[in-house]
C-alpha cells in the first residue's frame, strides 16, 4: 500500500469519531426539542454519552489488538458503530438515545486505538509524527464539513436522517477497510491475552514517566478543545448570532487546525517533536491567558474572539499530534496498549474536563477561555515533568522507519 492512500484510509477511519460529534452539533436544538429537553446545557449530554463510551472501551481494544492483530477487532468496532448509528434514529426518549450513543462510541473507540497502532506498527520517531501530522490533516477536513453536511440534511430531512447518515458512510468505510487494510502486526510480536500479560502491558505504559507526562498533556488540551466544541453552537449562535451560517465559522475554525497538522508534516523532521510542540503549548497558553483576561472586561467583539480561537487551535494542532507521537515512540512494543491508555485518558478525562468546561457557559466566552487557560498550564507542567524541567530538547528521535518491533527484544 502506497504511504498516500494508508494515509487516506487511516484518517477515514479516524473521521467516523469526528463525524459522530461535529456532523450533529447543527441539530441538537432539535433533538432536545423532539426529545423534550428544554435546557440548552443538557443537550450537550448527546456528545458526553458518546465519548464515555468511546473512552472507556479503548482499555479492551488495545489489548484484544495486541493478541489477536489488528483487523478483527476494528472490523468488530465498525459493526457496533454501525447499528448503534441506526438504533439511534430510532431512539424513544432522551435517555435511550443516550445508552445508544455511548454504545455508539464503543465501537469508534476500535478507530481511535488500532488506527494509532497501525502507525505506530510501521513508523517511529519523527517519521511517525510526519504521517501523524498528514493523518490528522486528512481527519480535519470531516470538522471542516460535518457541521455544514448536518445543516444540508436538516434542511431537507428530520434530525434522524444525521444518524442514518453515519450509519451508511460508516458501512462504506468498512467495506473499504475490509478489502485493503493490512494486517500490521506479526504474528510473532502479538502478545498473549492474560491477565498477567494485560496487566504487564499496562504496567509498562504507567512506568513510563516520559509517555504518560506526554499522554496526560494531550487529555488536558483535548478537555480545553471538547469544551469549546461542547458550547460552540450556543457560542456561534447565541451570543454572536450566526444561526444557519453557524457550519461555516467552524468550518474555518477548523480549517487551522487542519493547516496547522500540514505545516507540522514538513517541519517536523527538521526541528523535532519537542521543539514543534513546546513552542506550540506556549503560544497556546500564553494566548489563552490574555483572551481569558480581555473576556472579563465584558463581551468580546468577534473578530477578537475569532482570532483568539483560530491561533489558539493552529497550536492546538502543532501540540497535539507532536504529543501524541512522543507519547507513543517510546512503547512500541505495546502499541496496542499504549494507544488505549492514551486514548482512554485523552478521551474519558478529556470529556470530563470539556464536560464541566461546558456546563460553566454563562452566556458569555469565559468559560471557554478558562478552561483553555488553565488546561494549556497544567498541559505545560506534565511536560516539564516529562522532559525533567528542560524545555527544546531534541530527545531520543528518530526519523527510520520501523518495521521491526525491535522495542519487544
């Protein structure tokens, strides 16, 4: 497989959990209206339901891919994506749709944790933050044109048609996947499933100050974004009254963030993980600080706000992907594992913390600059603790290509 397309197929597979949050964010005024949910708040619980269950089931993928390869288990993952998109269009009551949903992000959570390892299978070092980057530019573009896909079906169908939506591009893509996604793990580096080999895996993730300073970062800033995404509609909408044309501020929103994961694509093997995502964390919290003080003076014109938002994302985007290779490169003889420890903390505690973020929206951007603020400082203190209090270092980085698994021997 040529490294363009493995990189197209990983990034689809990525964008199905991209697509479950930001293709619905349109209709959730509709679906607490038909749902009987008067608070504007608590139809934010649509997307913390998805993501409780997206995180939690990464702790058993990572494993079940270390044992038994990476095909099965996500093509197992597709499948309850699949069904629980149509049980949804079909869901009675507000809290139904709930319990659906979350069972809905178990089976994303299979994209998340074997596509990571996929990568981390055939790359290390800077040459896996290289494919990162280009990956998280191709998933990008699914923010950039799901809110806006969501408005075009609201127009002509009712909110259930979102999630018949999903369920039929999802069914496309595991078709695509069943026919031309290699198996990427050997048969002799697969690790066996017990209880002590399980516990062994992860214990080799937690013992590993480097990584999991690194993974714990990436939950902070993820909280920060998934708060921002939790209150963008009453954001674009309520207080800057976008209405309809609220899809095409995202959509740019977005936009940077997608630029930003390409520019880090051709810079990284120049300049390294570290310093690309060092300088990044402190222009993202530097800028959060000073949005976070202007904001208390009272209410922000947009054109402020937006610039705030959009460079603050483009570091996103340096910062998060550098962070999550360096998170990985040091584990890959258990990738699988690594990647659902990382993804379970990114995606449990980083919903949790968005979540709060969240139910703090007062009708002004505060919250939201809060919590970019303060996560991007404690996202900063996990860092100096990885890298023992010094910043711009270079580190063990390596730009090969790693077929080996030579971590394992």
């Amino acid at each position: 497989m040529s490294r363009p397309v493995f990189i197209a197929l990983i990034a689809s597979l990525m964008a199905l959990n991209a697509l479950a949050i930001d293709v619905m964010l349109p209709a959730l005024p509709y679906m607490g209206e038909a749902l009987g949910i008067t608070s504007e708040n608590e139809r934010q619980f649509v997307i913390s339901a998805y993501m409780v269950g997206f995180g939690i089931a990464q702790l058993a993928y990572g494993p079940l891919s270390d044992r038994f390869g990476r095909r099965a288990p996500i093509f197992v993952g597709l499948t309850i994506y699949v069904l629980a998109a149509i049980g949804a269009a079909f869901a009675p009551n507000f809290v139904m749709l709930l319990v659906i949903r979350a069972i809905q992000g178990v089976g994303a959570a299979s994209t998340r944790v074997i596509a990571t390892s996929i990568v981390r299978d055939r790359y290390s070092g800077r040459a896996m933050a290289e494919v990162m980057s280009l990956v998280f530019m191709v998933f990008m573009i699914i923010p950039i044109v799901a809110p806006g896909i969501g408005q075009l079906i609201l127009l002509t169908a009712p909110w259930e048609a979102i999630f018949i939506f999903m369920a039929v591009l999802g069914t496309v893509i595991c078709l695509i996947s069943y026919f031309y996604l290699p198996e990427t793990l050997a048969i002799g580096n697969r690790r066996p499933l017990t209880i002590g080999s399980v516990f062994d895996g992860f214990r080799i993730v937690f013992t590993n100050r480097v990584a999991l300073m690194y993974g714990a970062a990436g939950m902070l800033t993820f909280g920060a974004l998934f708060g921002f995404i939790s209150t963008s509609q009453q954001i674009f909408v309520d207080i800057y009254g976008f209405g309809p044309y609220f899809p095409i501020a995202f959509a740019v929103m977005a936009s940077f963030m997608s630029i930003s994961s390409f520019l880090n694509s051709r810079i990284v093997s120049r300049f390294g993980m570290r310093r690309i995502s060092h300088f990044a964390l402190l222009v993202y919290t530097t800028l959060a600080g000073i949005w976070l003080v202007i904001s208390l003076f009272g209410p922000m014109p947009f054109w402020l706000f937006f610039v705030l938002l959009t460079t603050v994302m483009f570091m996103f985007g340096w910062a998060g992907s550098n962070m999550n290779s360096l998170s990985m490169e040091p584990l890959g003889a258990v990738a699988g594992t690594a990647s659902s420890v990382f993804g379970f903390l990114q995606t449990v505690g980083g919903a949790a913390i968005g979540s709060f973020v969240g139910q703090q929206f007062n009708g002004t951007v505060t919250p939201v600059a809060t919590g970019y603020f303060t996560m991007g400082a404690l996202a900063l203190v996990c860092v100096l603790i990885a890298e023992r209090g010094k910043l711009f270092g270079v580190g063990a980085e390596y730009s090969h290509t790693d077929f080996s698994h030579h971590e394992a021997h």
